[in-house]
C-alpha cells in the first residue's frame, strides 16, 4: 500500500522546470559531489530521515478522443524514488534514477475530463546504495514526463535482429488491455518500402506446439535483404523499419516505427568482432551532464556532444554508469558509435556488502532487464554492462544470466568480475574491460598466453586538469599487440556547475550565454566539489573530462583526433610518402588532402593531395608533392585531410588529421659572438635587458597539475622546497662581450649549481646555461630558466609543434609547423588553475607588440616553451579560475626538461623516459630584439 502524500506543509506551491533537477532551480537542497562515499551513514539499505523530496503536481485534460483507449504515463527519469498517485489515488512507484516508468492509467482518468496527476520524488532510499556514482547528487525529474493513449489492442514489444548476412527477424508481442486478444489479428512490415509478411512458419508452430498457449500474441516477421549495407560505426547505413499491428479487418491498431541496422557482434578468441572485423574501440565515457541543469540533457546537446565526438576521432561511447537519455542511442545509430550500454548500479561505499545481498538482488535483475528491454533494438548498442564498482558477487551473476539468455547477440562486460584474474572463464563478463590498469600490465598480459578475453579498458587516461600523458604510446602499443583492443578515456565532461559568484548559486536554466571558450562570464564560475558549501565532498575530482563544461575541446582531444587518423604517413622512402588506410571498412574517397611543406627558415608551401583509392588496412606510395628547396633548414611534410563532402557530423572541409613526415633535419647553428658589442649583468649576475623585467633564474617547479597533486608528486616537491628556491650567485666573471655567472640554488633537499655564460651576439645575446641537480632531487617537475617580459608583447610566433597545448608525453598531435596564438589564447583554463600552456619542441619564438616590435628566442633543439600572463606561484594559490588577475608582461618558461603530465591523478604516472633525472642538464638560447 502506497502512502498518499499530504499537500506541502509550509507554503504556497511554486513552479518547477520538469524535466529539471530541484538542486539547481532555487531551493536550498543543492548539488553535492561525492566521488565513492555516501552523503549520509546509514547503512544499506536505510537511509536519513531528513530526506529532500519535491511533489510536483499537474492538473491535465485528458482529450475527449481518448475514450476506450488504453492511457499512459510515462516518467523519463526521477531520482530516486517516484510515487504516483491520480487524482489522491496510488498508482504505482518506481525505481532506477536512468529509466523510464510507465504506468497505465487506463480506467483511472476519464477522457475528456481533467485529472491531478501527482509525482512524488523521493531523494534518498535503499536505491541512493547502488546510485553511488562518481557525480553531483541531485533530485528531481530529469527527463520528459509523458501521457499517451493507443488502441487497447496494441504491440508490446517488438524486437529487432538485423544481422550481418542480411536477415531480419521481428519479434512482435500482441496485448490487449481490454482482455483476450480479438480473433484475426495479424502483424505486417515495411522496410525501407519493401513488405514484410507474418512468418507463417513460427505461426504454425506456436498453433502446434501444446506448451504455447492461445493468448501468447506472438507473431514474426522475417526477411532476407539482399544487398544489404551493412552497419558499422564509420558507415552507419540505417534502414526504416515499420511494424502495423492489424485488426482482422485489415485496420491498423498500432505502428511502431525503428530506424535498424544489420549488423553482428561477436567474440572469437580474444577479439571482439563487429561484421567480423576486429575493430579498435577508440571510446570516452560519458556521463548525462549540462553545467546549466545538472543532469538533464536536450536532443540539440546530445548531438553536440556526439558531432563533437566524431569530429575527433572517437568512436565509441561507454554510458557511465548508467543508461544514457533515449535520444543518445538513436545518434548512436544515426552518427555511428559503438556503445557500452551500462545498467543504474554502482554500489561503491557499500560494494562488498550489497554485491551478494538479496535484498538487492531483484534490483539488479531489475536495473539490467529494463536497460535491455529499453535499448536492444539499437545497432550501436555492441555490449551490455551489468554497472559500476559494486564488487562482484550473485547478484552479478543472477543479472549476466538474465541478459544471457534474453540477448545472446552481444557480449556483456563487468569490470568487477575480471578484476581478480582476466583470463578466468565462467564469470560475468566476456571482456577483460580493467580500470586504469598500467600499459605493461595489459600487454604483458597479452603476451603471456594465457589471455582468453577481449582487453578493452572500461576506463584509461583520466583526463582531470592538464592530463592524458601517453596516450600515443598507448596507442602504439594496442595497434600492434593482438589482443588489445582499446579502451574507453575517462570522461567525456568536467562536471563544473556555472554558479554565481556573489552568492554562491547554481545559475541554471538562464545561464545561456554566461560562458565562452571553456570559461564562464565576470562574477561567474565552474563550481566543482566543495563549492556549494558541502560539508563533505571531493573537490576537483569531479573535473576530469575531454572537454570544458560548456563542451569546448580541451587540448587532449587534438591529441586522440591524431592517434584516431583514418589515414596516416607511413613513411618517407626514395619512391614517395607511404600512405596508409586506417580504417576498418572505409575507403579514402569521403576525405581531401592537402600537401604543406614547412621550412624552419619560416615558408610554408602548400600543393593540392590526391590520396591513393585504399581499402581498409592498404598502403600505397605517393610521390613527394614538392621539390624540397635547397636551403631554409629543417623541413616537415604535414597532409591536412579534410572531409571531401559534408558528412552528417562534420561539414565539408573539416579536419580530420594532420599526420606528418620530416624530410630533413635541422643544421645546429651556433651564433657568432660579436667581439665589440656588450652585455650587461648587473652585480648580482642578472642579466640586464631593455624588453626584460625579470631575468632568466633557475625554475624546478611548475603549478601543480591535479595529476602532480593526487598522484603525489607535487607534495614531494613541496617538502624539497622547489617552489622557493633560494638563489646565491658565487661568482661573475666579465671577459669582453662575455659575462659567466654561477649561482646555486638551496632547497631542503640540496643545491642546485646553475650556471650561466651571456655572449654579445649580433642584434642581442646568447644564453648559455647548465644546472646540476643532485641525486636527491630525482624528478622534479622541470629544469629550465624563467623571465618576464615587458607589457605590450601580445602575439606568440614559432616554429615547432602546436598550435594548441602540448607537453612531451601529450605532442602527438601537435604538427610541428609555423604556428601563431595571441599570448591571452595560450593558456588553457583548467577549472582547478595549473600548469597549462605549454608548447612542446619549439624550435624559435617571438613575442610581439601590434607594431612589430618585440622579442626573438632562438633554441638550441626543440624545447618545451611556456608563455603565460600568470607565474607558476600565481596558479599555484588559487582555486579557480575567476581568482586569477593576469600580468601585464609574459612569462617565459624555456625547459632543457620538463616533466610528462601522465595520469596519475588516477591510474599510472607517465613513463620513466618522460621524467626528469637528475645530474647535468645544458641548454642555449639566444636572445634578440624584433
Ligand atoms: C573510476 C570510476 C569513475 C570515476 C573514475 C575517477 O574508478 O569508475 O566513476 O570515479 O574512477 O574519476
Ligand atoms: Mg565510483
């Protein structure tokens, strides 16, 4: 028996956006981030007393044309716990804050008169245990609430299989709310036009098999399609499907219309196999996320989301950790995406407990039935996952065997199951699908013989702040090693709410325009864990996406759309650039090339490509575009290929990949030093510069990323005391034109000796430097030389890789090339402010004013460069963005090294070879005026 709620006690009933979260619409319920722990104590299944819940009540007009129809409502989504009640009477209730939930209403409202619909929604329950997800907790109605009417004689269900080889079958199910089903009724089809009849085979053995009862309601429609086009996630053909339920008369009682697609999925070994083709799984995990209303998410954004996907690269989506809004999987479809359809459970505070409890076990049968029921029908629906972090026990089990059954026609996958032992046989999953398991690890495990699944990461690279180091070793190493398959980077969002500074308030619905680039309007904010004044939270964590709340890419997605290219350069050899086909079942012709030949002396030539006809995995030598020109030093090929035509997720012309080749090395070039000229250093052996407000000293320390924060490293630097190094200057030698100058730089864990020779070159002065760090300090953050520059120095030039972020394990994606960015435009905003900006082998810069004048910077080799309006110490002390006040002048960084960003803020840090060492580092610039 349901209780009936009493009206609201207190007040006078206000109005609320459905579908929308109440924490974000002005109540003092507000967001709270959570990673694994629970917001209250209670134990499973209980939960607080004090418990938010909004009553939302509707009155409706149910249409006179609804009489003798059966009449429903469906609820897209409420967490956690819905009531219904109709007019003051119980209807039902419902659990699972990702499905829908229908009920009939049929003979409780009247056509043609009005109703008080009543949904009841309930915060916290023994449900908010297996909601345990790593996101803001809301409450409230997170997607559409709908009312509709159909025949009473209507199709339950129908489900699709739509294979490969063609073949179709329909599988319909016949209800009739009024009672038995009427005599004569029968099922038809249309596909793409072409008429699909009942099969008279299945009807004949439903009528003769005895176990089959006459109201079964079952009826099949099946078809061979000749010709077909198959499905796949580069080519995703879609046929339309229509289902007509008929009456014996031959009038319609019901339609119900699908776009499919013929397509198989299947495990062989230990590859995962879609039309029979071992597919790499270039995949995110996404959550339903908008920075303006939490959780709910429009068609317009899911689009958005997955054209933005395309655009770089990916291919699959996992729907962490729950399933995603309806509307994704039909883009899915429609846009071509592998997914990991993932059930409503994460039970992680409590995971032990519940994973074999029985009281929890009809909800995970529940949770994993409804997902399937509701999405089976989608072809970019590869694998079902039973959920997230929740250990592993008979629940699990109980739920794999369900789905087993049901759909034997994909895999299911649950990373708790494989965790003890990949290779084990018999569990719930079919895939190896680890979390943030090393590189070495999964290919050891490739090698050793004993792997009998699939490895496909559910979760890798987390992308919290300035992150994702390696991925392009990591790609490397899963292209070439059988049985590796990919894995899913996680996040897709950095779930920061815009929240007004002032007061401390969500913004929500009306925030539209509040936010550009990545970073939200003066007074405004990405507010992360913490900043609603939660008592307890996990800060930044909940900052780890792709992309910026507002969707704009972060510079990582350059980086994947790199490793992604659907074609590359495989080499240079005496016949030509060697090109390749990427791709798994496309040919070239949908992509365009140009040819662009950039020479360090500052020319850019470019000349039409026309790419080879490849099939899928071919290559074929084309000849060099250009006549490399005698002079003008180091030289780079870079095909820019674009898309030929517009494609439904890129217009024509977009860039899809911009693979490069050297053709010749660069020739070190020392300056001359010029004998009658000076340089001046002052007393204290700094160098004295007209565009120079601070001179070059020795930098160890860079802002802290969140990966140098968690992953421990930036504590250990703290504790050596690199961010307040102590300079001592021991000695300044002047010989004409020439000043050497050694200094030693103290911190709690040694000296660092640094020394410095300035030359009077033509137009300015060579810098030469070493610094020797001792054994103690065996990974630092960097070793290089920091200045300032005088205000006005507004644009960065250079040659080297670019022209967006790039770090020594994040520069795959970076083409080296002449590259220009307004220095504002360098600086990546990371919702928690850190090292960020930095560009990898720069090969020389300037800096310069609107009127040309300015600084030149010539390096020794291909340096990592960062130019900033901030001083690392100035990133380091705040929070947020907003709390930044940028400098007039710029802030240089030039790195003999500089550490890999890595993962560490969850997962591996970056590889021993991207690390700094200690011992003796030697680097030179030169310096001159524009
Ligand atoms: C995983 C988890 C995710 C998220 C991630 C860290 O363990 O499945 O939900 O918490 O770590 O950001
Ligand atoms: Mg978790």
């Amino acid at each position: 028996m349901l209780p009936t709620p009493d009206a609201p006690v207190g007040g006078a009933w206000s109005s609320s956006h459905v579908p929308g979260v109440w924490t974000m619409q002005g109540t003092d319920d507000l967001p709270q981030y959570l990673n694994v722990r629970m917001p209250f104590p209670e134990f499973p299944p209980h939960s607080p007393a004090a418990n938010p819940t909004g009553v939302y009540e509707r009155a409706v007009d149910v249409p006179a044309e609804w009489a003798g129809r059966r009449i429903v409502l469906q609820v897209g989504a409420a967490e956690s716990v819905l009531l219904v009640h109709v007019d003051g009477q119980p209807v039902g209730m419902s659990k699972d804050s990702h499905l829908a939930a229908e009920f009939d209403l049929t003979g409780r409202v009247r056509a043609g008169t009005r109703s008080v619909v009543r949904l009841t929604v309930v915060k916290w329950s023994d449900a908010s245990h297996i909601e345990d997800q790593d996101q803001w907790w809301h409450g409230g109605i997170t997607r559409s609430v709908l009312l509709y009417a159909t025949d009473e004689l209507h199709l339950s269900d129908v489900t699709v299989r739509a294979s490969f080889d063609g073949s179709l079958r329909v599988d319909c199910r016949v209800r009739d709310t009024g009672g038995a089903l009427p005599e004569g009724w029968y099922v038809s089809g249309e596909l793409d036009g072409r008429l699909l009849t009942q099969d008279a085979e299945f009807d004949r053995f439903n009528r003769e098999d005895e176990r089959v009862s006459d109201f079964l309601g079952e009826a099949r429609l099946t078809a061979t399609v000749p010709d077909v086009r198959t499905w796949n996630a580069e080519t995703p053909e879609l046929y339309d499907l229509t289902v007509r339920l008929h009456r014996a008369d031959g009038t319609a009682a019901d339609t119900s219309r699908h776009r499919i697609g013929f397509r198989d999925v299947e495990i062989t070994g230990r590859d995962l196999l879609v039309n029979g083709e071992r597919v790499f799984i270039r995949g995110v995990n996404r959550h339903d996320f908008h920075p303006l209303t939490g959780r709910t998410v429009s068609y317009d954004d899911l689009r958005a989301d997955l054209v933005t996907l395309k655009r770089f690269g990916f291919n699959a989506i996992r729907t962490s950790h729950y399933p995603g809004d309806p509307a994704l999987y039909d883009l899915a479809d429609e846009l071509g995406f592998y997914v990991v359809d993932e059930a409503d459970i994460e039970s992680h505070d409590h995971a032990h407990e519940i994973a074999d409890d029985p009281r929890y076990l009809n909800a995970f049968v529940d949770r994993v039935s409804r997902m399937v029921l509701r999405d089976r029908n989608h072809p970019s629906v590869i694998v079902w996952s039973l959920g997230n972090e929740s250990d592993y026990g008979a629940n699990h089990d109980a739920a794999a065997g369900w789905v087993r059954r049901h759909d034997p026609t994909r895999p299911v996958q649950y990373e708790g199951a494989a965790k003890l032992d990949w290779a084990a046989t018999g569990d719930a999953t079919d895939i190896a699908c680890p979390m943030y398991a090393s590189l070495e690890e999964c290919v050891d495990h490739a090698l050793s013989g004993r792997q009998t699944k699939p490895l496909i990461w559910c979760e890798y690279s987390h992308a919290m702040g300035n992150s994702n180091g390696t991925l392009a070793d990591h790609w490397a190493a899963i292209e070439s090693t059988p049985g590796l398959q990919g894995g899913f980077i996680w996040e897709f969002w950095d779930h920061g709410i815009l929240q007004r500074v002032n007061d401390g308030r969500p913004v929500g619905r009306g925030g539209v325009g509040l936010y550009d680039n990545g970073v939200a309007a003066p007074g405004h904010r990405w507010a992360y864990g913490g900043d609603f004044g939660e008592a307890l939270h996990d800060g930044a964590f909940i900052a780890d996406g792709v992309v910026f709340p507002d969707r704009t890419p972060k510079p990582v997605m350059y980086e994947h759309r790199e490793i992604a290219a659907p074609v590359r350069i495989e080499c240079f050899r005496h016949e030509g650039i060697v090109l390749g086909n990427h791709q798994h079942f496309r040919g070239l012709a949908w992509l365009a090339g140009e040819w662009e030949l950039s020479l360090a002396d500052g020319r850019t030539l470019t000349a039409p490509a026309e790419l080879p006809d490849l099939r899928p995995g071919e290559t074929a030598a084309v000849p060099l575009p250009f006549t490399l020109p005698e002079d003008g030093g180091e030289a780079w090929l870079t095909l820019r290929v674009t898309t030929a035509a517009d494609e439904p997720w890129a217009p024509r012309g977009t860039v899809l990949c911009v693979p490069q080749v050297r053709l010749r090395e660069a020739v070190p070039q020392a300056p001359t030093a010029s004998q009658n000229r000076s340089v001046e250093v002052d007393d204290d052996g700094l160098l004295v510069h007209p565009l120079l407000t601070s001179a070059p000293t020795l930098s160890l320390w860079r802002a802290p990323t969140d990966n140098d924060e968690l992953g421990g490293m930036a504590p250990r630097w703290r504790d050596w005391g690199l961010d307040a190094l102590v300079r001592k200057v021991t000695d300044v030698r002047r010989t004409p034109g020439r000043v050497t100058v050694q200094a030693e730089y103290a911190c709690e864990a040694g000296v660092v000796r640094h020394a410095q020779v300035f030359t009077a070159v033509e137009g300015g002065v060579h810098v030469e430097e070493s610094a020797e760090l001792p054994e103690q300090l065996d990974d630092v953050a960097r070793v290089g030389c920091v200045f300032e520059t005088v205000a006005g120095l507004d644009l960065m030039e250079w040659y080297g890789q670019g022209p967006w972020e790039s770090y020594p394990d994040r520069a795959f994606g970076a083409p080296v090339g002449h590259h220009a960015v307004p220095v504002d435009e360098l600086f990546t905003p990371y919702l928690r402010p850190q090292e960020s900006g930095g560009r990898h082998g720069v090969r020389h810069f300037t800096l310069s004013a609107p009127d040309a004048t300015g600084l030149a910077v010539a390096l020794d080799e291909p340096r990592q460069v960062g130019v900033s309006r901030y001083r690392a110490a100035d990133l380091t002390a705040v929070a947020h963005h907003d709390e930044l006040v940028p400098g007039a002048g710029c802030v240089v960084h030039i790195d003999a090294a500089h550490r890999g960003l890595g993962t560490a803020s969850c997962g591996p840090d970056t590889f021993a070879s991207y690390r700094v060492a200690p011992g003796v580092h030697r680097w030179s610039w030169t310096l001159r005026a524009l």
